[in-house]
C-alpha cells in the first residue's frame, strides 16, 4: 500500500518535470512525438492526434521526444530550427516546473501545519549558545557562511560541523555579529549549541506564501551544499542511495503521515531540478551549457561533438544507476 503511494508520489514529479518540457515546447510551436514516464521497453502508449503518450519498464526518469531534436531536421514544428533561446526555455522549464511544485507542496504544508524559523525562542543555561552571548530573539543568518533561511538549515550545518569550532553570523536588535562556538555532543553523538526555535503553529496566507519560498530556497541551497560534500569526497558510500533507497524512504515516510510523504516529495522535486541542472552531458544542464556556447559563438557546435558529448553522459549516467541501484540493493543506506 505505502510502496504504490509513493511510486504515485514519485510518478507525479517526473510527470510535473516532463509536462514543464512539453508546454513550453508546445508554447514555442515544436511538434512532440512522444510523451513518456519511465525509461526503457514501452509498457503501454495511447497514440494522439500529434504527440504518443507512454509509459515504460523502468520507473525512473521520463522524455519528450521532439521533432528535429535528435536528427536535427530543418522546418516548422523543428527543436532544431529554433534560436538557442528558445531552446533553452524548453529545457529549463521542466527544473522549473520541480521547483514550482515544490513551493505549492510547500505552501500547502506551512498552511496547514505551521513552520520553525531561524530566530530563537530559548536559549539553555550553561549552553555553549548562551556562553557565547546568543540571547533569544536573535536571528542566525548564516552557519559557517551558509546562508540560513529556516530552522532545518540550522539542524544541518551544525549537523554536518560535528563537534568542530562553529562561525554564526546572527542579527541581534538589528545589528550583525560573528559569534565563534563550539557545539556539544549529546549521548547519541549529536551536536547542539542549546537553541529552540520560534514556532509559528497558525501561519496567515501571506506568512505561508512567503515562508513556502523560504523553505524552497533553503531546501535548493541544502542540495546544493549536498553536492559539493559529494564531488569533495567528503560523503561516504552510505551516503548514496538510488531508486531503491528513495521508494523504501517514500514508503516509511507515507507511514508516519500524508503531511511527511508531502514533505519529502517536496525535497525530491528541488533535489530533482538541483541536478538536472548539472552542466553535465545527457542533462538539461548539458543542454543548455552546449546552447549557451553556441549562443555566444553565433553558430551550432558539431553534431560530431554534440552526439559524443550527450552519448558519454548517457553512457556515464546508466552505469552510475546501475552501480547505484546494485549498492541499494546489496549495501542498503541506513536510515
């Protein structure tokens, strides 16, 4: 029951991210001969009047596959006769499309459940926040030059530091100040500086929309500081999960509430446009990282180099998922 709610969860994000290239592609007049979720054998396809519509084998990723996007056929209803511009509004519309859904869940969740911020109720006595001078009502802006939008940014940064010195940019009575501390483990070996956070259990519309962004902004910038952990070798093999992590994850979450299923989708929909624009080949990053050269050259790139470029990226790509999706299964993440 909870594995179909969350194949249904995760379904509905590549759809959401798939539908942002289709509308804009139609928006721009470019024919769209196939519309898919999944990858690989076709399991079922409703034929259109101008697009297919299917869904296939493996339950990961989706395409729109346009007319003139891969045997770069000249004419109306062309990809490949349309400016850089315009091509590159195709591509980012489907990141887009993610981070939008991502707010609207967002939005949906603080509406109805309240939000933690990142200014401080309480300070603990003898806690290495009050001995390094934080009083409550002050605002934590950055941890370690990471900027701090909620709560959760705070958890983890200071997560991540451990029981290293610790830098916090924090507004106090309007005024900025860098305090230096260093945080305390507890018995489970986890790091805290002694704050609590102001709660605001009964949001107004304005507050939800607004604090929707704030938690958007915190979740792009978490998977961003995600990544650079990633390519900095600071992550260890238990750190990676795939397919098989994430509907095991999405299943235990749907079991403790719909409000923590919503909640985790929202961090897959910013997670899914954060690394789709990796300017990386067989991405929509490599995409528009390929546009933007040709927009500044005046001319298109090789189509020798362009189907060398995305066929490693594929290439890479598909042996990292299988790579990832074998250490699921045999070496699972702890959670």
């Amino acid at each position: 029951m909870y594995l179909i709610i969350s194949l249904i969860a995760f379904g509905l994000l590549v759809l959401g991210h798939e539908f942002g290239h289709f509308i804009m592609a139609r928006i721009n007049k470019v024919k769209v001969e196939e519309f898919s979720i999944g990858m690989g054998p076709r399991l079922y396809t409703i034929k259109g009047k101008k697009t297919d519509y299917s869904i296939k084998a493996l339950p990961i990723g989706g395409s729109v596959q346009m007319y003139g996007e891969t045997d770069d056929i000249e004419g109306e209803g062309s990809f490949f006769s349309l400016s850089p511009l315009r091509k590159i509004s195709i591509i980012i519309a489907g990141p887009l499309m993610n981070i939008i859904m991502a707010v609207v869940l967002l939005f949906i969740i603080v509406f109805n459940t309240g939000y933690t911020t990142n200014q401080i109720n309480e300070v603990l006595d003898g806690s290495p926040a009050m001995e390094a001078g934080i009083e409550s009502g002050d605002k934590i802006l950055k941890v370690n030059g990471q900027k701090t939008y909620t709560f959760e940014d705070l958890s983890t940064y200071i997560a991540f530091n451990g029981d290293k010195d610790l830098s916090l940019l924090v507004s106090s009575d309007g005024e900025k100040k860098t305090i230096n501390l260093r945080p305390e483990l507890d018995e489970t070996d986890r790091p805290l500086i002694g704050i609590s956070p102001v709660i605001v259990e009964s949001p107004k519309l304005f507050d939800s929309f607004r604090e929707s962004f704030n938690k958007g902004r915190s979740l792009i910038g978490q998977t961003v500081f995600s990544l650079k952990i990633l390519f900095s070798g600071q992550a260890s093999m238990n750190d990676f999960g795939g397919p098989v992590t994430i509907f095991k994850m999405s299943s235990e979450v749907a079991r403790l509430s719909l409000w923590a299923l919503a909640n985790f989708m929202a961090f897959l929909s910013i997670n899914l446009a954060v690394l789709n624009l990796v300017p990386f080949p067989a991405l929509d990053g490599g995409w528009i990282l390929i546009l933007l050269v040709e927009l500044v050259r005046g001319k298109k790139l090789p189509e020798r180099f362009v189907n060398a470029w995305n066929m490693f990226g594929f290439v890479v790509l598909m042996s990292f998922m299988l790579f990832i999706t074998f250490k699921d299964i045999f070496f699972p993440v702890s959670f």
